[in-house]
C-alpha cells in the first residue's frame, strides 16, 4: 500500500516541480505560445477573406463573362440580320440590273429585226418593181410590135379614159 497512498514529502515535491515548472512556462513559454497561436488565428481569418473576396470576384467574373457571352450573342445575330439583309439586297440589285439589261438587249434585237425587216421589205419592192417594169416592157413590146395591135391598145385606152 504504500505505493499507492502519496508520502507529504513526496507531495511537497511534485508540488513545488508543478509550480516551478508553471513559473518557468510562463515565464518563458507562455507569451510565445500564445503569440503563434493568434498569428495562426489571424493568418486563418486573413486566408478566409481572402477566399471570400475571391469567391465575390469568382462572381463577379462570372457575371460580366455572362454579360459579355450575351453581348457577343446579340452582336453575332445583328451582324447576322445584316449580312442576310445585304445578301438579299444584292441578289436583288443583280436581279434588277439583269433584268435591265435583258430588257435593253431586247428592245435592242427588236430594232434590229425591224430595221432588216424594213430593209429587206425594201429590197423587195425594189426587186418588185424592177420585176414588175421588166414584165411590162415584155408585155408592151410583144403588144406594140405589131402596128395593128397599137391602134386597138390605143382605142381601148381612149374609150376607158373619160373626159370631165
């Protein structure tokens, strides 16, 4: 039993080492333990608002790539809008100058199938008419070969002809 009950002296001791010891650490270790301590505190707080600011700008970024993502969008259809507006626009344009120029060529070929027309209805009543002369001098030669046949052309001439 007498390792379990304490003796005074031993008691005295351990007390004394206790308080001895305690002097020492606060004397010595306490303020340092302490400081490491609220500087761990202190650098916890700083990396944790330094996390929430990152995570406000992580938003922040977040929303203005959301806004820029948008305003790209809507730039790319109006750009879009435009260049289909600008491709109807110039079919158009070609389709209208085609069309002018189909209508010039037209109009063009029109006069110059009526300009041979006229010519060649000319060139026609020319050869008709030197046709037609030709037949009549035959005719009035072969009629007026004969000084009989003149005279009865020449009665018959003065008998259709009437006098006022």
């Amino acid at each position: 039993m007498d390792l379990v009950t304490p003796d005074v002296g031993l008691l005295f001791w351990t007390t004394l080492s206790f308080l001895v010891l305690l002097f020492l650490l606060r004397k010595f270790a306490w303020k340092p333990i302490l400081k490491s301590v609220n500087d761990r505190e202190q650098s916890i707080e700083d990396a944790l608002a330094a996390a929430e600011n990152a995570k406000k700008e992580m938003e922040n970024l977040t929303a203005d790539n959301e806004r820029i993502l948008k305003e790209a969008r809507a730039e790319r259809e109006t750009m879009l809008k435009e260049a289909r507006e600008l491709k109807t626009k110039m079919i158009s344009d070609a389709k209208d100058e085609a069309k002018d120029a189909a209508d010039k060529m037209i109009a063009q070929a029109q006069a110059a199938i009526e300009n041979e027309k006229k010519g060649a209805m000319a060139e026609l009543k020319n050869q008709v008419a030197a046709l037609s002369v030709d037949i009549a001098e035959k005719v009035v030669k072969t009629e007026l070969a004969d000084k009989d046949k003149q005279l009865k052309l020449v009665e018959n001439m003065l008998g259709d002809a009437k006098l006022n």
